[in-house]
C-alpha cells in the first residue's frame, strides 16, 4: 500500500508532471517565474490548494456525488473558487509584499486548469483519500518544481548576454521546451 503511495506521488511529480508533461498550470508558470522566492511562495500556496482540493473531491466522491453525479464539474468548481478566496484573503492579510508581488496570478489559481485537473482527474482513477492526497502532493510538487526550475534559470538568463531576439517570451517558451523535453525523460520510471 506504501508503495502504492509512493508511485502516485513520484509518477505525478516526475513522470506525469502537471505543469511540463501535461501542459496543466501553465499560467502561473509562465507568469510567476521569474524570481525564486516567487514561485516558491507560489508552490506552496498551488500546495495548499491542491491537497485541500483533493481532501474535498475524496469527500465529495465518497459521500455526496455518487447520488448526483451531474454535480461534479460545478461541486468542484464551487470548492477550488471558495478555497482559492481563502487563500488569497490569508495572503493577503498575513504577508501583504507577496500578496503584491503574486499580483492577478494568485486568484487566476481559481482557474489554473491544473487545481481542477487533478479533483477530474482523481475522480476518474478511482482514489481513495489516501491515493488522492499522495496525487495532490505529488502533483503539487511537481508544479513546484517546475516553477522553481523556471525560475531559477530566468533569474540566470537576465546576467547572461542573450541576443535582444531571444529576450522576453521568446526565451521564455524555449526554456519551457527544453524543461518539458528533460522531464520526458522521467517517462521510462514505472512501476516494478
């Protein structure tokens, strides 16, 4: 069962990443990148959203969608925009620098495609609570890591002479290409 645990967070941090293999999150990523501190402060809070979104979708899965099951696209939608509130009225309050520096990137998480993913897609594989928190987890690091890697790679790329051409977007989609091109490399790990 552990082991199982272990998969579903490894697979949808590496192998199945959200942000640089199936092209979920994008937004944020793009938008938020350029500084690490940022994107960590980004992560953390996509975390939070992702891991209360999945405790919920178990939730719902178990106990209130199996007897109306043409509420779940709206059920899910209502949970991730009241969540996403929350957590931009905490930032807010409790660090108001980040609440600026995240700008509208932060209540965009309300439909950052990958928060809504991950409840579709743990609904369509059958998780459990457990299984659904490992998914979450998983899937919030990897978004994580792909952040953080983006990030760290802009902030060298602004000392490093880049012909004006390549400066901006530009450089940015390579670099997305080139992080999303590394990580299909993680596509050979699977199960024993």
């Amino acid at each position: 069962m552990s082991s199982d645990l272990f998969w579903i967070l490894i697979s949808a941090m590496l192998v199945n990443n959200f942000t640089l293999h199936l092209f979920l999150g994008l937004c944020p990523f793009m938008g938020v990148s350029a500084k690490i501190a940022t994107a960590l402060r980004m992560g953390a809070a996509n975390i939070f959203v992702l891991t209360i979104t999945s405790l919920v979708a178990s939730f719902l899965n178990a106990y209130v969608l199996p007897h109306a099951p043409y509420l779940r696209l709206i059920s899910f939608i209502v949970v991730i925009a009241s969540l996403v509130q929350i957590v931009e009225m905490t930032i807010k309050k409790v660090s108001p620098t980040l609440f600026r520096e995240l700008g509208i990137y932060l209540p965009l998480i309300t439909t950052n495609c990958a928060i809504l993913g991950l409840a579709i897609f743990q609904t369509n594989r059958g998780y459990g609570f457990l299984e659904g928190l490992a998914f979450a987890l998983g899937a919030g690091l990897g978004l994580t890591l792909a952040l953080v890697l983006m990030a760290s790679i802009r902030e060298r790329a602004e000392l490093a002479d880049i012909p004006a051409l390549a400066k901006g977007m530009g450089l940015v989609l390579i670099i997305a290409g080139s992080l999303s091109l590394a990580f299909m490399g993680f596509a050979g790990l699977s199960t024993p």
